[in-house]
C-alpha cells in the first residue's frame, strides 16, 4: 500500500516541487524587467542632460538672432558681422548635437536658421546673408559700417516679415523645451 502513491499525492508533490521553481523563476524575470526600465530611465535622464547643456549653449545665442531681425530688445548689441558669427556657432553646436535632437525639432531649426534669419548661400565659402534689410537695420541703429550692408538679403522676396521670424522662433523654442521634458503646463507651474 505504502508503494501505490495516489494521483492525488502525485499531484501534490509535482506542485511543492514546482512552486519554488516557479518563484525563483518569477523572481529573474521580474529582476530583468526591472533592470531595463532602471537602464532606460538612467539612458533618458543622460539624453535630458545633454540635451539642457545644448539648451544653455543655444537659447542665448538663438534669442540674440530673433532680437537682430525683430530689432527690439538688446538688438544694438549683435551688430550685422556679430549676427553671422553667432549662426556659425549654433551651426556647430546643432550639428555636433543634431542626432541627440528630434526630427522635429531639426526641421524647425532649420525653418529658423535658414528660413527666417539667413539665406544660406548658393556658392560654397560665401557667407549666408541676414534676411532683413539694409535699410530697416542702419534706421533702427546709431552707429552703421557701409562694409555691413554687403551682409544682406539684396531681393525683396527674401526679406522675412517679423510675424514669420516671431513664429519660426516661438516654435522652435517650444520644440528645444519639449525636448529638454519641459511641457506647456510644466512652464506655467514655476
């Protein structure tokens, strides 16, 4: 009798055997799980990192052109030579940086950049020209170098209005904001 084990003594057996299998199993799962999402977590953190270093670099820089074009602000302070030196260094920033970014914000930097501050060029080795006017600018400032006006837009149609500048700058910055993790109704809390 003692050698006859019964289906049901069988299945309790099979089921205090398997129960610490299945929990130890459970246990590296659910230790794996947890350890991407901690990975995932640190890698976000890092991109959000950099991404506010670049923010830092850019912001600035990226408020001087719009204040140039707009000729408000502290526009007297970026002269036409200083304006085409600060798009050589978001360049390389945004360039160094472009594949931390997302499409969306390069295609907006690009509509800022090139759409609303600077004809890019059409020749190699020449430099991009403000999309303002000569005219506008040398009216709005006290001192003018007539060597600046050679670092102009010369056709009309490539003069930008201020409400498209004012609109390429808006959406780009809100664009580096989202990101950087900073929403609309994070900005308005602080």
């Amino acid at each position: 009798m003692a050698a006859e084990w019964s289906s049901l003594e069988v299945a309790k057996l099979i089921v205090s055997v398997a129960t610490p299998v299945v929990v130890v199993g459970l246990g590296v799962v659910v230790t794996r799980a947890a350890r991407r999402v901690e990975q995932a977590q640190w890698s976000n953190r890092k991109l959000i990192e950099k991404r506010l270093e670049l923010y830092d670099m850019m912001a600035g820089p990226l408020n001087d052109l719009y204040c140039f074009l707009r000729t408000f602000g502290q526009f007297r302070e970026v002269t036409p030579p200083i304006a085409i030196k600060r798009k050589r260094a978001l360049d390389k920033a945004y360039f160094a940086s472009k594949f931390l970014m997302t499409p969306e914000f390069s295609k907006l930097y690009e509509e800022f950049i090139n759409g609303a501050c600077f004809d890019p060029g059409k020749y190699q080795g020449e430099d991009a020209k403000l999309r303002s006017t000569v005219v506008r600018q040398k009216a709005e400032r006290g001192r003018w170098d007539d060597a600046w006006d050679g670092l102009f837009v010369t056709d009309p149609a490539e003069v930008r209005t201020d409400d498209r500048v004012e609109a390429a700058y808006e959406a780009l910055m809100q664009r580096f904001a989202a990101d950087c993790g900073v929403t609309a109704a994070d900005a308005l809390v602080r």
